[in-house]
C-alpha cells in the first residue's frame, strides 16, 4: 500500500468544488476530510492529527478567516489555505496577516492547488525539524 503523504481537511458549502478537490488530493496521494459545515470541521481538527487544512473564505455560518483562527486554537501548527471566488487584494492580505499560509482564487488551476499543498507540507516539516533540533539544543546544553 502507499505511504500516505498527509492528511488534509478541506471544508467548503459547495459539494461539488468539495468531491473534485478530494479526488485530487487522493490521487496525489493525501488522506482527505471534508467538510460542508464549521462544526463538523472544527470536530474533525479536535479528532485526527491533520496536516493541513483548506478553508473556503465564505461559508454558511462564518467566515473562513474566522474558522482558520479556531483551527488554530486547536491546533496552532497547521497551516490553512484559504480558497475564495471573491478574490480581493485586501482579503489576501488580511488572510496572510491573521495566518494563512497561503490564498487561492477561484477558478484555481488544480496542479497549482497541489503545488500549495506540497509547499505548505514542505514547511510543516521543515518548522517540525526546527522545532525537534531546538528541543535537542536545549536539552544538550541545560
């Protein structure tokens, strides 16, 4: 069987956008979750160590900026892509500013959507090296 690279929330109302984009991650190789509802999203974040999660910018009961910053509450390490049909330079920046790793229009081109992931799970990795090479200074010289 194949190592799976990652696992990966992805949470948007529209049920289609949500099926293509599963399809996607799974054939590059991800574990996916999705999600058409906050709460379910919010649960799925509390019950499984996901890597990543991809968060549409206007959902049914909030917004995605607001629900990126309750995944982040539960989990501070995981980085969020925010995908919007309404893109706008200022939503962009707020998005980046409140901690998203990175921000997609839509229509997105699918190969750069997985160019996003692997970027965003490159970085997970490289800040989980960081993080374990610190723990080992510190414990080396304390």
């Amino acid at each position: 069987m194949a190592t799976v690279k990652g696992k990966i929330l992805v949470v948007d109302d529209d049920t289609n956008l949500l099926e293509v984009i599963r399809l996607r991650l799974e054939s590059a190789g991800y574990d996916v979750f999705t999600s058409l509802k906050e709460e379910k999203a919010l649960e799925t974040v509390r019950e499984n160590p996901l890597d990543l999660a991809i968060i549409d910018l206007q959902l049914a009961e909030y917004d995605g900026i607001t629900l990126m910053s309750e995944v982040h509450q539960i989990n501070p390490e995981i980085p969020v892509i925010i995908l919007t049909a309404y893109g706008t330079i200022e939503s962009a920046v707020e998005a980046m500013q409140k901690g998203a790793f990175s921000y997609l229009t839509k229509p997105f081109d699918h190969r750069e959507l997985l160019i996003q992931v692997e970027k965003a799970m490159e970085n997970l990795r490289l800040t989980g090296e960081i993080k374990k090479l610190k723990e080992l200074l510190q414990e080396k010289y304390t």
